[in-house]
C-alpha cells in the first residue's frame, strides 16, 4: 500500500511538473542538495521548522502582499490609506475652490485644516458642551429646524426696523408680508360696530396641562369657538386636523377700527341731521 501511494504523489508531481524544492525556492528557502546524506533529514525537519517560525514572525513586505508594518497604523500608512483619503479629497477641493483640505483625527474630534491653517473641528455627538461653543450661543445662519422648546431667557430689545415673528403652518418663522407689493385682489373688508358687540372678552386660566401647574395666572382674552361660531373665523388659527388652536390677537383691532368707522359715520349722518333740523325756521 505505501508502494501504492508514493507512486500516486511521484505521478501527480509529474502531472504538476513541479520537482520537490521547488515551492521552498520560490519562497526564498535553501533545499537539501540532491548529494545529501539522507540520514541527516532530521536537521532538514528541523531547518523546515526554523523557515516557517521565520515566515510566521517575520513582517512581510507590501511588495509581496503584506503591510511591511507590526501595528495597524503602520499598516495604514504603509499602505497608503490615510494619505490617498487626503490626497483624494485634495484634489476634490483644488478643481472646486484651489485650496488643499486635510482632515486628522484627534482621537475625539476631526480637525480640519484648510492650506496647512487649521479652521476648526467637528466635536463628536456627546460633545455638546464643544458643540454649543462653536455655535457662539447662537443658530447657524444657514438655518436649519429645531424640535423642542425654545427658549430666549436673555433677549435684547429691539429699537429699529423691528417687525412681529409668526409661525407658518409648516413650522417656519418669518414675517407676514403686508406690502401693496405682496397682494392682489385688494377690496374693502368693513367691520361695524354691530360686530364688534358680538365679540365677548373673558377671563380666564389656563388649565394645568397647558401651563405646568394648577396655579396658573388669570389671564384677559377670547375663546376661539366663540369667534368661529360667531363668524370670525378669519382670526381663528387651526390645527392640522381642523380644530380650532388659537386666535390672531393682533387682527382683532381690525374689528375696532371697522367698528370706529362705522361709529364715524353714523355720527357724521347724525350731524348731518342735526344741522338741517337746526336750519329750519
């Protein structure tokens, strides 16, 4: 049987072509001369060992598919990593703006450099206190959405060119556009003193889900629900499944002064009278 099998591998080789030493050559290992002592095979074994000890231990380098490095940093840079990531990015920034964007790692933050200037760097997500540094206290200019409350607890006064802050439906704040320049379709809308009569002012509190505590303030205003069932409802502001929410404060003076107008000119119909009933003889 072991006749056998020697004559099987003795003809496989044949068919491979490949003469025994020949791997170990390509592998850059010394073989046994084809003149040495065959009982001296055990310092060949031996020899074996040694080479692969060698091979397992020692750094192989990139040119023969290694990373010529014992750490992975080495790897990296011996490899080129973080050096084509940057030059990649370079080149990106010198065809858009001319300028060479590196970026390096501190260990917690991306530090940017712009030209060999360093311009900032980008904390990770449980840096807030870093974070709201580089925000000055303030929002980016570019914009952006919040969730959650906001809070101005220290806001300036304003002096000059100040105009009111709305809510869009959306969620944007802006201003209301009230220019000639914004409208089309401009007719007279009239209020008379008979609709404002039909406006009831309350006082209230809110209730504690709303205001955080069962000792709310007690507070002027206007029910929403009155205002629609009353035919108000263009001061009514609505929820996205229809109800009514709030109410625009700053138009009902517009009833006020249709209601003044109106006043106005019944007067003026009364003096009128008045000075024919006067003129008679």
């Amino acid at each position: 049987m072991d006749r056998l099998a020697n004559r099987r591998v003795l003809d496989s080789r044949k068919h491979l072509k490949m003469a025994n030493g020949d791997a170990a050559v390509a592998a850059g290992m010394d073989v046994v001369s084809g003149s040495a002592d065959r009982r001296l095979g055990y310092d060949e074994i031996n020899k074996t060992r040694d080479y692969i000890a060698q091979r397992t231990s020692t750094v192989t380098p990139v040119t023969k598919g290694g990373t010529g490095a014992t750490t992975a940093a080495g790897a990296r840079t011996n490899l080129g990593l973080v050096e084509t990531a940057i030059t990649a990015l370079n080149t990106i920034a010198r065809a858009t703006s001319g300028n060479q964007i590196e970026f390096r790692w501190t260990g917690t933050r991306i530090v940017i450099k712009v030209d060999s200037t360093d311009v900032g760097s980008v904390a990770i997500t449980s840096d807030i206190d870093y974070l709201s540094s580089l925000l000055g206290g303030k929002l980016d200019k570019a914009g952006g959405t919040l969730s959650g409350d906001l809070y101005l607890g220290s806001a300036s006064a304003v002096t000059s060119s100040y105009v009111a802050m709305y809510r869009n439906g959306d969620g944007r704040v802006g201003i209301s556009p009230s220019a000639r320049r914004f409208k089309k379709n401009i007719t007279d809308r009239a209020y008379t003193l008979e609709d404002l009569l039909r406006i009831r002012v309350v006082s209230y509190q809110l209730r504690a889900s709303v205001y955080g505590s069962v000792d709310a303030p007690t507070d002027i205003g206007v029910i929403a629900e009155e205002l629609e069932a009353a035919g108000f409802d263009e001061f009514v502001a609505y929820d996205e499944h229809g109800d009514p929410l709030s109410v625009h404060y700053e138009r009902l003076a517009l009833v006020a002064i249709g209601a003044l107008q109106d006043l106005a000119h019944q007067l003026d119909g009364l003096a009128a009278r008045l000075d024919a009933l006067e003129a008679r003889p």
